[in-house]
C-alpha cells in the first residue's frame, strides 16, 4: 500500500481543515484520530494478515511525511503509537517478538502512547528518576513523573521505564513495562498550553505507585548505555518517524511559500509577480535544494532499517544526524517562506505562522542538537579522554 492509499487527498484535506481550529482551541485532535483509526492508519506496522497495512519503516516514515504536510501536530502525536507498533516490528523482523502483543492489540484497536520522558533527565533512556519498586509476585509499582505524554487525552496502552535502584548489587536496573488506562495510579496533568504543536496534547503523566504486572514487564536492562535490540529499536523508530514528521513541515513550508510568491505582486515594479525577483527566487531555490538534500536521508536510513544493515557503531550516529538535520532543515526552510510571503505570514491564523511555531518543537526531541553531535563525535573520534 502507498501513502495515497492509507491517507487520500480527501481525507488529507479534512485533516488540514481543521488543523487551525485544533491549534486555535488548544484542542485534542479527536476527528483525526477517529478517521485515521478507522482508515486503517494506526495499523501501518500491523501485518495484513491480521488486518493491517504491513509496512516497513521506509514506507511508514512517508506514510508521517504526508501526513505531516497536513497537520502536523496530528503526525506528532501518532508518531508515539507508531514508535510502539514500529518497535515490535523491528524487533520481530530481528527475531525478537518480546513485543508480539503490542502488535496484536494495535490490531484490535488499542492506541499506545510513550511515557518516557522526564524532566531533568538528560541520560533519556540509560537512566530514570522514576522509581520502580518490586512486589513479591514479580510486579512493580511506578512512581514518578512522565512529561511529553502525546495522545494524554486518547491512549489506551502507556509504555514506561523506571529505576529499581537496589538491583544488580546496586548498580540499578531499568524496567520497562506497560499500563493500561484502567491501572490505578496515574493521572494527567492540564498542563499543555504551548507555543506550538498544540493539538498533540502531549500533557505531563503522573505515577503515583502505578503496579505494572509481571506479563507487562517486558524489559528489565543495566542503567547506562547498552546494546540490548530494544534500545535500537526505539531510537531507530522514534528518530526516523520525528524526521518524517518535520520533512513534512518543511515540504509544506516550501509548498505555500511557492503559492504566496506567485500570487503576491510588486508595485515598484508594475504589478508583475513576486516570482519574478531574483532575490525571491534566490531563497526559494535555497529551500528546495534544502528539502532535496533531505528526503534521500530520510529514505537511505529507514530503508536500512527495514533490510537489516550492519552499519555498527554507526547506526546510532546515522539515526540523530537524521533527525537533527529534518528538525533543523525544516526550520530554515520554514523561515526562508515566511520571508517570501510577506508580512501577511505574521499575522495569527495564517499557515505559516502556525507552522513557524510547529517547527520550533523539533529542538526539544531527543536526541537534541548536542546530544546528537557527541554521538556521531564519539562514533569518529572516540570518546573524550578523562
């Protein structure tokens, strides 16, 4: 299946209509959601033999790009149930199926969202403030703060990961599990009133002693970095499908700043359109030479993902060198149509000026900009010496 097939021009439109309203009320994206689920779209990572599309990353990646010109706080927040989907796809097509059941209950509608993040913690996912307390029976409880939460309003399934400190003599021990949002325990704040990507929602998520079972345990690893297929897995979705999504920002960017210079007409220079400047066209050839640089990334990676490269100890630094140039390229580009369109692009409600606050969120992603240079540093150069 393409990305035509999955998102059609009419329903696109739909999900452009009312990404303004969304962003205007600081409003959940309830409509998107219900037609996405109901086009098959949550099911991208799904096999067709239980319902779904049976994509890659490649094609999943395009799958967010599309619909990322439309709406892109709507691309954002399904990236994290796309993550989870496409973590247990990756790891199946490497022969590890711990996840086989996310899969299956993505097939039947369950919609999973990521609580990893939290304030302060720069290690992302080699270390955790929250704590995760073993019981008897082989359960753990969670207590601790989760922020970014996209689809708080909408998840049925929360991924999350703490620290049992008292593991492994001391050394600590993460643990990874899910909780459905009938546990007891947990509770979303009203916090999310931000500058841009407003419809995602992404509210902070407290756990206040939040017991996760022994069968949704499903990863128990040494604190620090590690090579355990999981921790691959998710910086290979969660990396590829955020650059999908700021591709498309940037795409559509370069898109309306095209259609505004067409239409916008010069008085000095008798009427005649705004395409004719040399100094115009000059920035509108350096977005598109930006955006030509970029989807062949975006392509290169996901599609070796999918056909299992061995890249080694650079697949780490190939997977944030992609996300920092999308966030980073699509934030030029976004700047570069908005000083092509004039001063019509400043005032609230136009395209533009939503999509310039959009594009802002990129920076704060993991792996951020200096995180992600002392990863490809270290992959060339080794690590700084003590």
């Amino acid at each position: 299946m393409t990305p035509e097939d999955l998102l059609p021009d009419e329903l696109l439109e739909r999900i452009r209509g009312r990404a303004a309203g969304y962003d205007q009320d600081n409003a959940f994206f309830h409509e998107d959601l219900r037609e996405l689920a109901e086009a098959g779209y949550l099911r991208l990572f799904v096999q067709a033999s239980d319902g779904g599309a049976g994509l890659g990353l490649e094609a999943a990646a395009q799958c967010q790009r599309r619909l990322a010109t439309a709406a892109p706080a709507t691309a954002l927040a399904v990236n994290m149930h796309l993550v989870w989907t496409g973590v247990a796809h990756v790891l199946a097509a490497r022969g590890d199926h711990s996840l086989a059941f996310v899969l299956k209950e993505a097939a039947q509608g369950e919609i999973f969202a990521f609580g990893n993040s939290e304030a302060g913690n720069d290690s992302v996912l080699f270390d955790s403030r929250t704590v995760a307390t073993p019981d008897p029976d082989g359960s753990y409880s969670f207590t601790g703060t989760k922020i970014f939460t996209s689809l708080s309003p909408a998840w049925t399934r929360l991924g999350i990961f703490g620290k049992d400190a008292a593991a492994r003599d001391g050394a600590g021990e993460l643990i990874h599990g899910f909780i459905s949002r009938e546990t007891p325990g947990h509770r979303t704040l009203d916090d999310w009133d931000t500058l841009g990507m407003r419809a995602s929602q992404s509210a902070t998520t407290v756990l206040d002693d939040v017991t996760v079972p022994p069968d949704r345990i499903f990863r128990k690893l040494p604190v620090g970095p590690n090579a355990d297929p999981l921790i691959f897995a998710i910086f290979a979705c969660f990396e590829s499908l955020l650059a999908a999504v700021y591709t498309g920002v940037g795409e559509r960017a370069l898109a309306v700043g095209v259609e505004t210079v067409k239409r916008r007409t010069s008085f000095k220079n008798g009427g005649r359109s705004y395409a004719q400047d040399p100094d115009i066209r000059w920035k509108v050839a350096d977005a598109a030479m930006a955006m030509d640089n970029l989807y062949p990334q975006l392509r290169s990676v996901t599609a070796d993902v999918d056909a299992l490269a061995d890249h080694g100890a650079q697949w780490f630094p190939k997977l944030v060198g992609l996300k920092v140039n999308a966030t980073e390229t699509a934030r030029r580009v976004v700047d570069l149509a908005i000083r092509v369109s004039g001063g019509s692009s400043y005032f609230r409600g136009s395209e533009l000026e939503r999509l310039y606050r959009d594009v802002l969120a990129g920076m704060f992603h993991p792996s951020d900009d200096e995180s992600a240079h002392n990863t490809v540093a270290n992959a060339w150069l080794g690590p700084l010496e003590n």
